[in-house]
C-alpha cells in the first residue's frame, strides 16, 4: 500500500476540500483525484461520498482515516529513526513559555554554541494552544511551558519540572517600599506588569487577596516576554508579577527589590517538560531534557 496514497487521503479527510488538500500536498486537484481513486481500487470500496461541493467518507473511509493515521505516524517515526541513527539529530527544536523562556533561553544559547557548537538550535515562542499544534504537527521536537495550561492527553508526554516561587518585585527605589506594610491595594496603586497567567494561579490570587487581584483586573502590562517586563519595571513605578527567579540578575545587583507583600503570596508556577508519546527521542533532545532538569534545579 502507497504511504502516499493514506496521506492524500487524510488531507482531504482534514481539509473537507480537493483543492485544499491537493495545496497542502503540494500536487494538483487532478493527481490528489486519481491517488484517491487508486486506494479505492485497492481497497475494493468507495472511501468517500461527493454530495454536491461537500465530501463525506463513508464508513469504509472513516475506518481507512483511522488506520491510516497509525501507519502514517510509524512510517513518520521510522524515517526519522533512520535519520537519527545515521547521525541526523544534531538539532533541536523546542518551544519555550513565557517563564521557561526567561530562564532558560540564555543559558540554553551560551551553553550550545560554546560546547556544542555543532548543534543546530531552534526556539520557538508563542501561546501555550499554537505551541501544542506545533508539536503536534512535528514542527517541535519538545516544549518547556506552564504545566497549568496544559490539558493531559494521550498523544502528550508530560514531565514536571517542579515549582517555582512568583512574587511582586519592583526597583529599587519604588516609593512602595518606603511603606510600613505592603498590601495589594497599594501595589494597585501602580502599573502590574506580568506575563498570560493560567486560571490556577488566578483563582490562587484571587482567593488570597480578593477579586481586585484578578489578573484580568489586576495586569496592565502584559507580553510573553519576561525580560522586557522586568526592564519596563527597572525604568518606571511598574511592579512585576511572576517567577523571582526570573528577575534574579536584577534582584543580586540591588536594582530590582522583591516586596514583602502581606499577606505574603502563596502562588507558585508550574512548569513541564512535553514530548509527544512513543516518538524517538533525538540524542541532541536527550542532552536538552538533562540541561533544562539542571537548570530547573538550581533556578
């Protein structure tokens, strides 16, 4: 049975259209027409039902699609196994959350190019749901992200990576630090800079310190990216919500102070390492899986 012939099938099973699955497949309408018909010969049935402009498997083509996402996939990992054995796995190609990206893209870049100079590393940054479809899709190799946003699942192998402490942090010569005692009615009284914060740490702030602490109340500088956060917090009256451990060059040098807020924050991050199940792990993902565990460790 033609590999080719399952995978222009479930393009058209995906897409619902000829001519989207033929652009996908890069081939024409024509050529996606006649490799459908050749399965249907093969196979002794009609796999799909053109009903006017729309297209229905019937019950033959739902149970071909079934099956034929299975044998693609193996015949996906046993190239890629091939490749790897041959010595193809010097890359990698991660994707970062907003907090594991803070820590981790740094020393991830120095630590590659100065010990392995040979590896091809790729980082990729964006919203928990297009990273997983990045996964999913075999464009990553592996996500670092917020075990908070992820929903288990069967495809999904998660590892956690453990907690990590968050706190209000601002610079060092905020006027909130001249006070007696730290509320979160006077943080409010300033900008709070944070990244997308999941629903778990949400309802852990808001069952702390009352609805004014919902972040979608509370945030009014929000982005993916921790560092220019931490640096619009070092250049104004903003305050920072997060992982410490991501302001801590700013925190050691006495630029950055972390707020003793009372009552003292409980809310902690939760990060994961995420790969997708039964898929080969690359030598080079084997030392990147070590490196973020070290790095976690020590954060």
């Amino acid at each position: 049975m033609n590999i080719k012939h399952l995978e222009h099938l479930l393009a058209l099973a995906d897409t619902g259209s000829f001519s989207r699955a033929a652009e996908q497949c890069f081939i024409t309408q024509s050529a996606l027409s006649r490799s459908i018909q050749n399965l249907e010969e093969e196979l002794g049935g009609k796999l799909l039902d053109r009903i006017g402009k729309r297209n229905e498997l019937t019950p033959l083509g739902c149970e071909v699609v079934v099956r034929a996402r299975r044998i693609v996939l193996e015949a996906s990992e046993l190239q890629r196994s091939a490749e790897l054995l041959q010595g193809g796995g010097g890359q990698i190609r991660v994707g970062l959350g907003s907090g594991p990206g803070a820590l981790l893209t740094t020393p991830l870049l120095c630590h590659a190019a100065g010990q392995h100079p040979d590896l091809r590393v790729s980082i990729t940054r964006g919203s928990t749901e297009l990273q997983l479809l990045q996964l999913r899709a075999r464009q990553l190799d592996a996500l670092v992200i917020d075990a908070y946003r992820v929903a288990p699942a069967p495809d999904l192998h998660i590892t956690s990576l453990g907690y990590q402490p968050a706190g209000f942090v601002c610079r060092a010569d905020h006027p909130l630090l001249q006070l007696p005692c730290v509320g979160i009615a006077d943080v409010l009284r300033y900008p709070v800079a944070s990244t997308p914060l999941s629903d778990e740490v949400a309802r852990l702030l808001v069952a702390q310190y009352g609805s004014a602490a919902d972040p979608q109340r509370m945030v009014t500088l929000q982005g993916e990216e921790v560092a220019s956060l931490i640096a619009a917090v070092e250049r104004s009256l903003a305050v920072y919500l997060g992982i410490v451990a991501a302001a801590r060059e700013g925190l050691q040098t006495g630029r950055l102070v972390q707020l003793d807020l009372q009552p003292a924050q409980r809310a902690q991050a939760h990060f994961a390492y995420i790969t997708l199940q039964g898929r080969t792990e690359a030598p080079a993902l084997t030392w990147f899986r070590g490196f973020v565990a070290q790095v976690f460790a020590t954060a």
